[in-house]
C-alpha cells in the first residue's frame, strides 16, 4: 500500500477512535452508540465507490424476513434499492442481496496481548 495513503488512514483510525473515547464521557448510551457508529461511517464511507453507501436499520430476505437491527451495513446502491425511512437514505430496510456486509458496533474493546 502506498504508504501515503497508509499514514492517511492511520490518522483517521486514530481520530475515530480519539473520537470515540471523547463520546463516552456524555453518560448517555443510546447517544454514545449513535456516534461511534457515525465515527465508524465517516472511517467507510471515503473508502467506497459512488456505487456503494452505508447505512443502518434491518436487512430482509426475499420472503420479507427481518433481521435484528443493524448498526453499520455497506450495500450496494446499483443492485437493489433500500427502503428508507429518512430522506438522508441512511436509515431503511436493505435487500440482503444488495448488502456487502455489515458491522455491529460495542462500546468495549478487548485488548490481545
């Protein structure tokens, strides 16, 4: 990887996590869930192309099955259309046909040694 683009993302790595850390002093943890998924977005969303977005709510099958609900997917906007509930088309229903993957976010880190 160049490794300008690797200091890059290092330092927005850092940033989100600095972030993340910051938000937890607000006491409140319906609002510090909301931003460390936002502070996880703001990492993706540079990374994808115009025909990938990101967004949160459930995913559904073709026979209309729900999952539980999703922090963080990245779908496809080209394949098929999510359903949204907000004008910004970051809160909806996404085919799971059109979803790449999906990320739930904990507000504990285990460390490895």
């Amino acid at each position: 990887m160049n490794e300008d683009l690797r200091r890059l993302l290092d330092g927005n790595i850092k940033k989100a996590l600095a972030d993340a850390k910051l938000a937890s002093s607000i006491k409140h943890p319906g609002l510090i869930g909301k931003l460390r998924e936002l502070f996880l977005d703001n990492l993706i969303i540079p990374l994808l192309n115009s025909r990938y977005s990101t967004g949160s709510g459930k995913l559904t099958d073709h026979e209309g099955h729900l999952s539980k609900e999703i922090d963080l997917c990245v779908y496809s906007t080209s394949l098929l259309p999510g359903f949204f509930f907000s004008s910004r088309e970051d809160i909806g229903i996404y085919p799971i046909e059109s979803v790449l993957g999906c990320f739930e976010i904990k507000s504990i880190l285990l460390r490895l040694a």
